[in-house]
C-alpha cells in the first residue's frame, strides 16, 4: 500500500462545492497505478467560505479517500511543526506538497521561507526516514501581477526552494522538485487569480503526475 498524503494551503484544501486537485489524482492514480494506494492525512474537510472554518463536507463528488493536511492561509510555517506527527499517524510514504503563497504574501520573507522547508523535510524524515516527498514551486497569483516586490519575493523563493530540494535530496529519501504547469494561466485557470478551478486542478494534479512518472515510474503521464 503506498499512502500519499496532500500537503498545502487554501489551492489543496479547496472550498465547499469543488473537486479539489486532490480528487483529480486519486482518480488519475486510480486509473494508471499498478498497486494499492490511499490517500492519507489527518484532515478531510473543505474550507466553508459562509463560515470562514474548515468545516465543510460538501465535496463536487464526495466519494473518494478525502484525508489532507492542508489549510486556508497556511503555509510552510505552519506546515513544519504539524508535518511529523501527521507522517507518523498516518504512515505516509509520499507527501505531495504545494505551499509558500501564503507564507509570502503574510508571514515570511523568501529566505525565512527556505528556513521552514528545511524544517519541514527534517520533521518529515524524523517521522519516516524514506520518505518521499514531491513540492510545487509557488505558482504566482494576481497579486504577483499587480505587487512588484511580492512577485520578486515569490522569484526568490522558488530559486532557494530549487536549491532546498537539491541540497536535501538523497537516495533513501528522495526529493524531487515538480515543474510549474507550463500552460497554467490565472486568468482561465483559477476562479479569483488564486485558487484553481477545474482546469487548474488537473494541470495541478498533472504536474505531481508527471513528475512521480518521470522520475520514479509511478503511474502514468497525466491525461485529465
């Protein structure tokens, strides 16, 4: 059984009516992964926008292994401290990770960023020492669009996150840096310049895809 687990901020956890890009993996693992696979995490909820709470169940199609760790305005920063446990509860050999928006655009510069990254895959690896992990460079939003120093901000960080994951990769534990969806457009491909919709949950979901594809064999090229 190989447990993958999502982790990331309000582009993972998604709100109350969607499919999320995570529905849009369980159905492409489900269709191209030769083995037993789930998805895992400590969490299942959307985020309720009425409520302003994660407390929502009401799922586009609700029928499919819901568990994440993912959270609206959470980051890397919050990510680092709550990693371990979650890996270790939940077993997880695979962590899917999209995060760094959030800590960005209100918590930490790029390099107090790369700091929390570092901090999450020790934690991660304290909980599992093989396990692997797959991170989404930060795809910028409308705000880098209209924010120069947030878009330089969001530049540099995704250069120290290249560096992060090639500096802590090894073999026992691989890390392995995804490519950005080469056609993701926020003006077709999100619903508010941020967060994705349909399409932008299968580009989403296809670049974790392709990447496990790639560099391990894991499945197939994505075809959402």
């Amino acid at each position: 059984m190989l447990r993958f687990m999502p982790v990331g901020d309000s582009m993972t956890i998604g709100s109350a009516g969607e499919h999320t890009w995570r529905y849009r993996m369980w159905e492409h693992l489900r269709e191209t992964y030769d083995g037993p696979f789930a998805l895992v995490g400590p969490r299942e909820t959307l985020y309720d926008k009425a409520t302003d709470a994660p407390v929502s169940y009401e799922y586009a199609d609700p029928d499919f292994p819901r568990a994440h760790l993912a959270g609206w305005g959470e980051g890397w920063l919050h990510m680092a401290p709550l990693i371990g446990e979650a890996v270790r509860s939940c077993r997880a050999d695979v962590l899917l990770v999209s995060l760094g928006l959030i800590d960005l655009g209100f918590y930490t510069n790029a390099e107090q960023t790369a700091e929390n990254v570092h901090r999450f895959v020790a934690a991660a690896r304290s909980a599992n020492s093989r396990i692997r992990m797959v991170v989404l460079p930060v795809i910028p939003n409308v705000r880098a669009a209209d924010d120069g120093p947030f878009a330089t901000q969001v530049t540099r960080f995704n250069e120290l996150l290249a560096k992060a994951v090639a500096d802590l990769d090894e073999p026992r534990s691989p890390l392995l840096l995804a490519s950005p969806p080469p056609s993701y457009d926020i003006h077709h491909d999100t619903y508010d310049g941020t967060h994705p919709n349909a399409s932008g949950e299968h580009k989403i979901a296809g670049a974790f895809a392709d990447a496990m594809y790639q560099a391990w064999d894991v499945g197939e090229p994505y075809e959402g």
